[in-house]
C-alpha cells in the first residue's frame, strides 16, 4: 500500500518557543477519470486505493451496477489517471447521465431530486438488527483502525461492517472517496453492501444518507453529527442513523428499533 | 437571522442508561442558483445567508467580480431558490462556463489545471505582516463565535479578519460553503478582500486554498489540518498557511516570514 502521509518541515509555535519542526501532512492528488478513452471527472484523493475509488465513484453514479459492467481497468499513478473500460450498455447510461448533467448543474440539481423521489418512493426493507455493545465495539476499533487520521488530523475514514465484525476499511481526505473505495472494494471483490452497515469519521449529509442507502445498507454510524435532512431523510427511507458514536455513548437518530439497548423508562 | 439548527427528538444511550431525549440538530438545505432565470447549481446548505452565498458561489466561479456586475437579487425562502440577474457581459461569462464544465466533468478536470496554472503563474504580493500572538487571539475569538458548530458539532466556520480584528464570520454545514458567504458579504458590501485573511474551522485543502488565493487572501489560518498538495501550492502562490491554530500553539507551514513569532534557536 502506497503511504498516502508524507513528512515535511514546518515552524511550530508553542507558547513562548518557536522551532523548525518536520510534521507529517496528508497527501491531495488530482486523480482523473476516463471512462472508455474519455475524460469523465477529477476527484481530488489521497493518492492510494485509485482502482476501489474508480469503481465506487461509478457505482456511486448509478454507472456500475455489477463487476461484470467492467471491462478493464487501468491505473496511471505517476500521471494520476484511471482508465475504464465498461460494457457498451453502460456506456448509454454515462451518455444520457452526461445530458442530465448539463441541464441540472454539475449533476446537483434535478438530479438531487431525482434520487430522492425514487429512494423515499421505497423504503428499504431490512430485517437488520444488532447491539448497541456491538456498535460500540466495532465504533472503538474502526477509531484505533485510522492511523493516517492519528497521524495527520486530515483524513476521513469509512467502513463496510456486518452483525460481528468489520469487513472493509478505507480512508482518503474526501469523506465522499472513502465511502467510494468502501463501495468500489466491495464490488470488485463480489462482497455484498446490501443489508451491511456503515462506520464513518464524517458527519452524515442528505448526500452521504442517499449514497448509502442506494447501495441498501440499514445502518449509519458517526462519531460526528447528522444534518436535520439527512435525519428526515433517513425516517422516510427506513435507515437508522447513529451520531456521536463515542466511548460508551451515542445518539440514535431514526429506526431506534433495529438497536437492541438498556432501557430506561 | 434564520435560526439554522432545530431540535429533534431521539435517544440517548450513555454508559447503561438508554433516554429519549431532545438534540439539536444542524438544518440542511438544498439551495437552487438561477442566473438570468436559467438553472445553474443546487447546493445544499444551511438554510441562511442565502443572498452571500449566492453571490459569494458565483464570485468563486469566476462569474462575478465586482457588485456592479449583480442587476438583481431575488431569495425565495419557502422553495430554497436564489434568483439572480446579472448584466450582458457577465452571462457570456458563464455560457463559456457552462461549455468547458461539460468537457471538464463537473468543472473539475481542466478548469482545475487552468486555474492552477493562472495562479502559480503569478505568486500573490503581499506586504502583509502580523503578531503570532493576533492570530491566537482572533482564534479564540473565532471559536467563541461558532455557537452553531457548539450546539450542533456539525457546522463549519470562516472568518475574514485584517491586522486588528474579525470583520465578517459565517457558518454552514459546507467548508466551502462558509467561504463562500464570506465571499458574498465582502462584495456585496464592497468590504475589501484582498490582503485580508481568513480564518477556517476545516481543512485547507487545495480547493480551499485556490479559492482564497483567487481573491488576493495572503494567508489562512485553521484549527485543523492542511494537505500536502495545499502546501505545495500555497508555496508557488505565495500564500501562508497555519493549522492547529489551538490555544498556544500552532504550526506554519508556509511563507513563515510574515508572522512575527519569539525565535529559539
């Protein structure tokens, strides 16, 4: 794995002392797209995991569906350039999302509304239940598990984690990216999301709620906060938040049910 | 104002003890941009600030430089959209605009080597000087002011601040978002922005940065951490760059010599 921290000489101010000091800081790259020989989108990421962020950056889009929607991949770390090649169905699909982006500004706009008319028309059925000791568990070792985040402060952490342990970890400066790399690892290696719940550094945005839940997934958990929409969202979506997922505490925003806990009157 | 946090039920589980109880929570918004009655961009933030953040978005674009280039300004709070009229030349603007963001993806591919290449063309020249000990001072003053981010744990702050004192601060829920209406509220009220400086409660990532040094901002100050490539570029520009800017300390990773600090050897 390709360090994503590198070491560089800063001043360090410290009450009354003032020294030359070297500190790590987190690696940015441009990293851009090509889907079938043309240029699609520049993410800004952490410079590792380029192949998981392609593909879940794609799937994230609606673009992937399966990994046999994928034809090659090929990934140019000294350019920071990834090529690939999908199946000429999908191809349709990148040209008609192409048009909607033009229309709707940046694929922010009608596109919002879009995704969101189709994920509260259905509600995600899910028989998912666990502890609330299992959350917290999994929570403390997700925390020891970010060591670029301990070691630079600037990185964000996401993981894929079922009933009894977490099964995919990735970091990356972008709490979008490593979302992505979780989704794009878990498809190529033929891992089901569906059903799988989330540990993420970040705090929950309506758009990180609706990425999750396009994949299925019942759980979200933070050790940050969510946002009111993203709570809203969640209740008419059947997907229980979980914030400030910290030490022995946190907070059970929506579908408190699927977390078995203490109950005081 | 507009209040930007609401209180919602949910349960508490801290240690044995499982409680429903009242949480305040951050507001979410999506927030839909018409220039000259066209559809631009949706953003999705606090719900406040409307006006500066249209403005201050639209500015960072590249789209509006000065307040003489705004005709009109029209926010409609019930359906979240921002009207803006804006003049003949401007609107030419943003039809190249719209046509390079569809060969860019997102106005992310080239735009982002197009803006880079203006800018480390041209280091930014500054006389710019200030005391370590001003910067922690309106550092603390800058947390004491983020009482969103207090309540809620889920807001961003920016701040715009010369030699002496704090002149404008926002909160959103985006990083970006919170520049941008400090962006907005300078040119709308004609406050100068370059040769100011800022002060941020997020990463300073290269966007973060390209878009402060894109309005002459010598230097930015955070509680929180910068990237490596942000470093690298804020060098070539000449900008200065602080993180950790936390009670006593903090560490300056760039053009150190337009901060006065005690020296050891």
């Amino acid at each position: 794995m390709i360090s994503s921290t590198e070491k560089i000489s800063i001043i360090r101010l410290q009450g009354d002392t003032c020294e030359k000091i070297e500190d790590e800081v987190t690696v940015e790259k441009p990293f851009t797209i090509y889907v079938n020989g043309e240029e699609f989108i520049t993410l800004l990421c952490s410079g590792n995991g380029e192949e998981h962020l392609m593909v879940g950056f794609l799937a994230s889009e609606g673009l992937i569906k399966k990994v046999e929607d994928i034809k090659s991949v090929n990934i140019e770390h000294e350019t920071g350039r990834g090529y690939i090649e999908v199946s000429e169905g999908v191809l349709m699909k990148k040209k008609a999302h192409g048009k909607r982006t033009l229309t709707s500004g940046c694929g922010k706009g009608t596109i919002f509304y879009d995704v969101l008319d189709s994920l509260t028309a259905k509600p995600l059925e899910s028989a998912f239940k666990i502890d609330s000791d299992k959350i917290l568990e999994l929570s403390r070792e997700f925390n020891d598990a970010s060591v670029e985040f301990k070691a630079t402060g600037g990185v964000h952490a996401c993981a894929l984690c079922d009933e009894s342990e977490m099964l995919l970890f990735h970091e990356d400066i972008g709490r979008h990216n490593a979302l992505d790399k979780v989704i794009g690892n878990a498809l190529k290696n033929k891992i089901e999301i569906k059903g799988k719940w989330l540990l993420t550094s970040g705090r929950i945005s309506s758009e990180i709620l609706i990425k999750a839940a396009k994949q299925g997934i019942p759980m979200i958990v933070s050790r940050s906060a969510p946002t009111k929409l993203a709570v809203e969202l969640a209740e008419q979506m059947n997907v229980t938040i979980v914030g400030f997922a910290r030490g022995r505490r946190m907070n059970i925003y929506t579908v408190a049910d699927r977390i078995s806990c203490p109950v005081s009157e």
